[in-house]
C-alpha cells in the first residue's frame, strides 16, 4: 500500500524527485521523494532541493499546489519566490536585535516555528529538529548545504543537523560547512538512535543480499550487518533507504532505520536496537540567522575554531589558555584548511599540512572567563571565530 502511494506522489510530483549523488553506489533515479504519510496532518510534502533547482522553478514559474490526491505538494521554491521578491522590492533590512526566543515554538508573528533538516520523513534528524523545537513544521531538504541556504534565505527559521555520533564520530561535511557559511550556533539536541534492519513485507532474514542506509548508520551497525552478510550500500539517509526499498518492492535488499520510517513507508522489522552499542546518540547543532544572548542562568557551551602558526607547541599553548583558567574541553576536532591546505617552512625544506581546529568548551560567553580565554587565544591564533555560545543538552531521549 505505501509503495502504491508512493507511484502515485511520484507521479504527480516527478518535477520534485531530487538528483542522485554521483557518490552513491545505488543506481536508481529518485535518491529522495516525496511522500505523503497517510496518518499525518501535520505536515505538507515538500523537500527544498539545491540551489540550482530553485533558480530553475523560478525562471520557469512553476509551483506546488495541490497534487492529485488534493493534498498541499507544495514545492518549498514556489513559495519562497513571493518571499524573496518582498525582500528585493523592500530597503535593507536593519540589522535584526539579538534573540532568546530560540527555544520558544513560535516566531515573532506567532507561526510555527519552521525547521530544516537533511533527508525525507522518517529520517533520524526529523526526530531530531521535533525535539528541539516540538509542534514545529520539520522541512525536508535534500543536502545538507541546503539546509545551510534554506535558513540563508529565510526560507526556514532553523536547521537541525548532525555533527558527531557516539559510534561513528563526527559528521565532518558539517564542520565544513560551518565555516563556508555564516550561520549561529543557538542550541544542541542529543538523539538517541535505535536501528532497525527493514525489509518489505514477507521477506526474511535469510533472503537478503545487501543492505541500504545512510553511511553513518551503517557504520553504527557494522557488526550486525557484518555476522547477517550483508553487502552495504550507501544512499543519503536513513529513511530514503527505506523508501527506495518500499517503492521498488525489493526482496534482496533491506534498509537500515527508524521504527518511524518503517510504519511510514509500510516495511517490516525483522530487527530491532541493531547498533553495535545499546547507547548510540548523536548529537545535532542548531543553527540559526542570528546569535543568541549568552546566559549564566544554565550550563552553556561555546563552539569556537582557529588556526594556529605551525611551531612546536603551539597547539598545546592554544589549549592551555582553557586548562590555565579551569574551563572543560568537550570537543576537539581538526580539519584541513581547504584554501590553503599546505604551508612551506621557513627555510623552504619541508611542506606541512594546515589545519583548522573545533573546539567545544563548557562555558558561556557571558563569563568573565570564557572572555579572557579567547582574548589570549587570539593573541596567537592566526584566525579565531566563535561559532556559537548555547545551554548545553544534558537530556539523550528520542
Ligand atoms: O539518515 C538519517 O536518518 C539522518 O538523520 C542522518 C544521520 C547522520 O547523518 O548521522 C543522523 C543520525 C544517525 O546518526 C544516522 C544518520
């Protein structure tokens, strides 16, 4: 039934099937579709695809609407393009003032508070942006560049996106991103994630070949996957594997997700909490136009990354200035400096590589002493920006 109504949204919504990524060892059309969930109200089916796809709806005016079955397809592009104009024909915007409303569920004019997030329904960071801002609209987006541009654009509020997994570590196309583009860190949520081994109905353990999922969540369940035999394969999330399994009725293939996106696509589990360790959690970054005002009022944590001369010790001085005034390190991470990925020696004989690094702290920007450790960090870091300054989540629930 649900690969029936999958035929029928892909047929009224072909112009919304996303492009595969040339990466991806699947070779079938749709990395993503839309897909109407029969027992939900609450949200409309759209997914805002790359840049380029938006430039192309505007130049050829095409829309959303309603679809076939009279449900609001709407095309996300469609919508913004009033949104857009407004703006242009607008003067500048001021500045906007800096907001604490980013927890609240409602943005000043009183709407739903709309929330990007990279993957289709039933994806993991779904989950992830309800929790963070419950009784939001969650906007599918196909990248997570996208997602990055939906809030550029005004297009959402927020995106919720993953940045490190307790089994498979951390999401470095996001860390990149961060940087590239100019959005805040406001928030973080921990999610803990359960997977299932997903199959259509009447297929078994035994009749599989390979399976499908997003390459995070195969690695988390590299055990399981390892003693059933499985060929892996990877797509872009978790519950566009399973969509891609339901809509081809597969019989040697499964995917790896949610119980969520099982219902929603009308698969089986045949396994249930099939990660390699019962405690499996990622943690997402909210992000957000503007900062938030720093407070004291709670546990606060603050992103920040730099890079550093090349010279002995000057990665351990950099972080000294957080051990001298006792503040907690929470994260480390390190990546090359694209622009420049290698610098020369003084005396030409060796080329070494360059790097940016991430680091998390627990404190707040509003504290004396967070101040004066960047202050000395910036008296030797030959780049210093802070990503963001946000309460730390100490809940891991689903
Ligand atoms: O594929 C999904 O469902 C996602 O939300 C993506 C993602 C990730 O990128 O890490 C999120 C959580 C899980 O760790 C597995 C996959």
């Amino acid at each position: 039934m649900a690969a029936a109504a999958a035929a029928a949204s892909i047929n009224t919504l072909s112009h919304q099937i996303t492009t595969v990524n040339p990466n991806h060892k699947i070779n079938s059309k749709p990395s993503a579709v839309i897909f109407h969930n029969p027992h939900s109200k609450r949200r409309r089916n759209f997914i805002i695809s790359s840049s380029s796809d938006h430039k192309n709806n505007q130049s050829n005016g095409f829309g959303g609407g309603k679809g076939s079955n009279g449900n609001d397809n709407i095309n996300i592009n469609a919508k913004a393009i009033p949104l857009l104009r407004f703006l242009d024909d607008s003067p500048p915007l001021l500045p906007r003032p800096l907001s604490s409303s980013y927890l609240s569920n409602s943005v000043s004019d009183g709407s739903r508070v709309r929330v990007a997030y990279q993957g289709i329904r039933g994806a993991y960071s779904e989950s992830a942006a309800e929790k963070a801002y419950p009784n939001c609209e969650a906007v599918p987006c196909e990248q997570f560049d996208t997602a990055f541009e939906a809030v550029e654009r005004w297009l959402v509020d927020r995106a919720v996106l993953p940045i490190e997994n307790s089994l498979g570590g951390s999401i470095h196309r996001n860390y990149d991103l961060l940087l590239r583009h100019r959005l805040h860190i406001v928030g973080e949520v921990k999610l803990a994630v359960r997977h299932c081994l997903l199959a259509n109905p009447g297929v078994k353990v035994e009749d599989l070949n390979r399976v499908l999922s997003h390459p995070q969540a195969l690695a988390q369940c590299e055990n399981t996957l390892t003693r059933l035999g499985l060929v892996r394969e990877a797509v872009d999330d978790t519950a566009g594997a399973a969509m891609h399994v339901a809509f081809h009725k597969l019989k040697d293939a499964g995917a790896v997700a949610s119980s969520d996106a099982a219902s929603i696509y009308g698969l089986n589990i045949l396994a249930q909490d099939i990660q390699d360790d019962s405690d499996n959690v990622t943690r997402f970054l909210i992000l957000a136009r503007e900062p938030i005002i720093p407070g004291t009022d709670r546990v606060f944590k603050t992103s920040i990354v730099f890079s550093l001369e090349e010279g002995p010790g000057v990665l351990f001085k950099s972080l000294a200035v957080f051990a001298l005034r006792k503040i907690n390190l929470t994260k480390i991470e390190s990546r090359p400096l694209r622009k420049q990925p290698l610098r020369a020696s003084d005396d030409n004989s060796n080329r070494y590589f360059d790097y940016l690094f991430y680091v998390d702290f627990e404190a707040s920007m509003a504290d004396q002493n967070a101040q004066n450790a960047l202050r000395h960090l910036n008296e030797f870091a030959t780049f210093l920006r802070v990503l963001g300054s946000y309460p730390a989540d100490a809940r891991t629930d689903t």
